[in-house]
C-alpha cells in the first residue's frame, strides 16, 4: 500500500520510511563532518591527550620512557599549598575582573545605544582595547605603571599625592593593578555583546512603558534587564573562564610575581611544564582547574536560570 493510499484513507500522512530517515541523517553528518574533523584533531584530541598524560609521570629530557603513575600526580597536587594559593589567586582575578567588568560594559552599552551625536566614531572607539593583543596591552600598561616615568607616578606626583610607587612589583598593589588591566582589556568585548542585545530590544516596549509613565530605572528593570539577561548571563560565565584561564595579560605584566601574588593557576601550570619540565604533573592541574570551574560555572548557571525562571 502505497503512502499516498494511507494519506488518503487516514487524512494523515504515513510516517517517513526508515531507510529514507537513514540517508537523510547520512547526508547531514556528511555536511557536518567537514567542521567535526577540525574540532576533534585540535581540540578534543589535545583534551583526551592531556588527560592521559596527568597519569604519568612524563617528564621533559628523560631518556626512559613514560611510565603509567596512576593518580599519584593528583595525591601529590592535593597537598601542594602553592597551587591551591595560585588556585585562590586565579579565583579572586576572575571575580575581580569579571564583575566590574560587566558592570562598567553595561553602562558603556547605555550609553552607545543612546541617540548620541557621531555615535558610530564612539563605538569605533570603544571597541580598540578589544583589537589590541594581550601582548601589546601588557607592554602599554607597564609604561603606564612604570615607577620612574609611567604616567600614573608622574600624574600622582602632579597632583602633590606622594612620590607615586612601584605598582606592579608592590606586594599590596600588584594583583590589584593588574585586575584594571583585565578591566580595561576586557570591557570592550562584553560592551558589544550587551549592545547587541539592547538593539534587539522592541522599542514599542519602551515607549509602551514611557507612556505609563515608568521612569527610565523602571523601564531598565522591567523592560531592558529582561530581554538581554540571557545575553548577559552567557557573556559572564564566558568571561569567567576566559579570565580564569588569562595567562598573556599576566605574564607580561608580571611573569607572577612579586612573590607569587600573581601567579595565576595557568601560570603555575605553564612553569611546571615548561620551566621544570613536569609535563604529567602540569597535565593533572589542568584537569583539576577544568573540573573545578566546570562545577562551579554549573552551579551559577543553574542558580542564575532558577531565578530567571521564578522572576
């Protein structure tokens, strides 16, 4: 019996053939595939090999080969307090840069989303510490913090403040200073995810609200805040891990120090593998640094939809 009798006999259509549902699943993983190789040779290739590699004891200029430990790198992690204090540091830099981050991009998204005179050269503008490389934003601010001629001494030394300080070698001032670095290099890129979903807002909404005669705090927390939360909500938990994971941005402007205030979890890892060539070891910390951020980020998604779901 053919599909077009069923059709006719039951008003419905008959369900797809199987072997129809097969080729058609064929086709989509062969337009797939194209994107999937690349994923899985240089990201989840390099994954599952670093994960195999945190239990050996692999070691750089070793003549024997690689022997199998088991999980005696992440006994000996558990007791090495210089990581766990990297640990703490790499957490504070992240809450540190990412929440004034965000705060400071929402208003630089207002504000670019006003109707303000020349405001495509203003976002022109705004978006240049995000084109700079880290590398090269690192270099800049070390003029700026520079203790002799840095503009920050030579303006504290204007105002009749004090003879200014050495800021990134300061045991108070380091990790500080570098977090408004974080800020300042980071702010742009959030700024543009926030005012892509301000233009996605209907401005009926708001005119709407103005002519109930809601005040401009009211009509962002009624209005605005509820259609771009979830752009908001995504870019956070994004810069978390990408300010987590920093390594560039600290590295020049402190290599970690002084004294290890700033020496962030992938900085720890980066010295064990390739200044002390513990390769298996710096491998075991990595994989701690994902599970521990991947539960933690599981806990503030779950927690911030649940309050997004009862609002």
């Amino acid at each position: 019996m053919t599909s077009v009798t069923v059709k006719a006999r039951s008003g419905r259509e008959a369900p797809p053939d199987r072997g129809d549902r097969r080729r058609r699943d064929g086709a989509a993983w062969f337009l797939v595939l194209p994107a999937l190789i690349p994923i899985l040779i240089l990201s989840v290739g390099p994954l599952l090999y670093g994960i195999g590699l945190a239990f050996t004891d692999a070691q750089s200029g070793r003549t024997r080969s690689t022997q199998w430990v088991g999980v005696l790198n992440f006994q000996d992690l558990w007791h090495d307090t210089l990581f766990w204090d990297s640990f703490r540091i790499g957490l504070l830099w992240a809450v540190g840069v990412t929440v004034p981050q965000f705060v400071l991009a929402l208003g630089l998204a207002l504000l670019l989303h006003a109707n303000l005179r020349m405001r495509w050269a203003a976002r022109a503008l705004a978006i240049i510490p995000w084109a700079m490389p880290e590398v090269v934003v690192g270099i800049m601010w070390r003029l700026v913090y520079n203790p002799d001629a840095g503009i920050l001494n030579e303006t504290v030394r204007d105002l009749g403040l004090g003879d200014g300080r050495d800021w990134l070698t300061g045991l108070a001032t380091a990790l500080p200073a570098v977090i408004v670095v974080g800020i300042w290099a980071g702010m742009p890129q959030t700024a543009v995810a926030l005012l892509a979903g301000l233009q996605n807002t209907p401005q009926e909404l708001h005119e709407a609200a103005a002519l109930d005669g809601a005040g401009a705090w009211r009509r962002f927390r009624t209005v605005t805040w509820p259609a771009i939360r979830p752009v908001a909500l995504a870019v956070s938990a994004l810069n978390f891990i990408w300010n987590f994971n920093s390594f560039a941005l600290v590295y020049v402007l402190t290599s970690g120090g002084p004294g290890g205030r700033t020496r962030l979890p992938m900085l720890f890892a980066y010295e064990e593998a390739f200044r002390y060539g513990q390769f298996g070891y710096a491998a075991a910390m990595g994989c701690v640094m994902v599970a521990v951020i991947s539960v933690i980020l599981a806990f503030y998604l779950v927690g911030r939809l649940r309050g997004g779901d009862d609002a």
